[in-house]
C-alpha cells in the first residue's frame, strides 16, 4: 500500500537530520521529526476536510434542519440530528446556542440532544486531525461511536419525557426566521475556502502547541509507564481516563496529538479515544452553561448517560484493536 504522506515524511526526515543535523537516533530527533511530520500533515488534512464538509455544509442550513426535525419524533431524528451534528464546527460550548434555538423551534428534546451530544465530537477538523495521528480504521470507528452515542443519548433523554426539566423562558421565545437565499457554485466555493481560512487561522496554534507537546512526550516520556498504569491489565483504565477528561476543556486540535503520542507511548487506543471523548463531550464549561436552560435533573441524566456511553466504548475499541 503506497504511503500518500511519504513527501511529507521524507522533508521531515531531511530537515531534521540534514538540514538541523540532529543525530539519528536521540531523543530529541525523535521529537523534532514527529512534530515537523505531524503539523504538516494535520494543516494539509484541515484544509482538505474543512473545505469538503463546508461546501456540503452550503446545503444544510439551520431553517432547512429546524423544518425537518420540527415535531418529529422517532429514532431516525435522532440519527438526522445526530449526523448533522457532524457538519457543525462547533465545541461543546458553542453548541449550546443552536440546541436552544432548535427547542424554541419545536424540536423534540430528545432529537435536540442528538445534536448536542454528537456535535462537540464529530467534526471535520476533528476528522482530519484524527486521520492523520491514528488512521483511517480508527477515525472510521471514532466517527461512527460519536454519531452512535448521540443517537442512543438523544433517544433515551426523549423516552424519560424530561421536558419538564427545561427552563420555561426556552420554550416561550419565537425563533427568528431566516431568510435563505440560493447559492450559486461559486458561492459555495467561495463559502467553503472562507471557512478554510477562518477556521485554520482560529486552530493552527492549537496544532502547533498540541503536537508540540506530544512530540516532547513522544521523544522522552518513558517506554511502556503508560502501558504500566493504565493498560489494558488495568480493568478500571478507561473510566478513570474519563474522570480526567471531564474537567479539561481544550480546543480539540491540541489534544488529538498528545493523544497520539499517548497511545505511541503504550496508552490503549479505546482508553485514549474514550479521555479524549471526556474532554471533548463532557466539558465543564459546556455544563456551566446549560445550567442556565436545564434543570439539574436533566443535566445529571445526560451526564450520566454519556459517560457510561463513553466508557463502553473505551473498553470496545480496546477490544477491537
């Protein structure tokens, strides 16, 4: 199988042993070519991932989505809005506003969850980042966990009937329509370049100081410590790797090449995939913020609901891979 990184693969090499003439080998070649290889190959990925999903993104705006769930109940919803949760750049915080704005627009609870769970996990940015550090099998498998775990989280909140449990202000606000104007294809491209550079130019110093550090561990973190303490001998590994996501909130760019240097380093993938989901699904920041539109009934339901969604699928990637 022909390795299309190879060019970037070879430069990396050339700069690091030719052209800073650092000693093949030593620790810190070891870390200056993983970083060199590393943010070449996630800008490159970013930027091809970012324009595709805009461009599509032209065609699934949020009047067209708020029509289609509107009043619908039904786990197919629950798949729709989950899978459109895969198109918005959004972090788990920045999600919050469109869920609002999907309950003031009729949108069952449950469906709406559907896109606030799978949302924060599953982006383009995200894909592209994943698929550069761990492969395509596993950002396959990752993308298909998110998109399940949102449709299972949103339909389990939707059969509790929990509607009691959102704040009554939500209910009573009329969205404001949008008026949607045709695309033409020029348009679309322009769109989609535009979000290329916008969304890069937010997320390249997350890259630079994510694989950073993950190349700084990769070079001189200790061989098997991680494989030590939270392997797979470890049967309480992958919720402990959870609870310590949970209270970190970091860009996710930052984060997927630690984590790749973590599983380098002997950290289980299912293990690493499941602190990584923690960070990313179960933020502080994003509870903080749905305290002010949820009940802390509902609040504790979906944290409990996810987490053990989460935790599963730790333990099943560490099985299938």
């Amino acid at each position: 199988m022909v390795d299309v990184f190879y060019p970037l693969q070879w430069l990396a090499d050339k700069l690091t042993y030719d052209t800073f003439g650092i000693v093949q080998g030593t620790a810190l070649a070891s870390s200056v070519n993983f970083i060199i290889y590393d943010i070449m190959k996630i800008l490159i990925l970013l930027c091809f991932m970012i324009f595709f999903v805009a461009y599509i993104r032209t065609y699934v705006t949020p009047e067209k989505t708020r029509r289609v769930l509107g009043g619908k109940k039904g786990i197919q919803y629950n798949l729709i809005a989950s899978l459109v949760g895969t198109v918005t750049p959004f972090c788990s915080c920045s999600s919050v506003p469109l869920f609002i704005g999907f309950l003031e627009a009729g949108v069952p609870l449950g469906v709406t969850f559907s896109f606030l769970i799978t949302s924060p996990l599953v982006n383009e940015a995200a894909v592209a980042v994943l698929w550069a550090t761990i492969g395509p099998k596993a950002t396959l498998m990752y993308v298909i966990s998110g998109v399940v775990i949102g449709v299972i989280g949103g339909y389990l909140i939707g059969l509790l009937k929990m509607e009691k449990y959102v704040a009554d202000f939500v209910y009573k606000i009329h969205s404001k329509q949008v008026a949607e104007t045709k695309m033409t294809r020029k348009e679309r491209l322009d769109y989609a370049v535009d979000e290329v550079k916008d969304i890069v130019g937010k997320v390249w110093i997350y890259v630079i100081i994510g694989v950073t550090l993950g190349g700084i561990f990769h070079g001189y973190a200790p061989e098997g410590i991680l494989a030590k303490y939270a392997g797979k001998d470890n049967p309480l590994a992958v919720p402990i790797a959870v609870l310590i996501g949970v209270p970190l909130y970091s860009n996710v760019m930052g984060m997927i090449p630690i984590v790749e240097s973590l599983i380098g380093k002997g950290l289980p993938v299912g293990t690493s995939l499941a602190f990584l989901m923690g960070v990313t699904a179960l933020s502080l920041p994003e509870i903080i913020i749905l305290k002010k539109v949820l009940k802390k009934e509902l609040i504790s339901v979906f944290v409990t609901i996810i987490t053990v969604s989460i935790i599963f699928t730790g333990y099943l990637f560490n099985y299938l891979l």
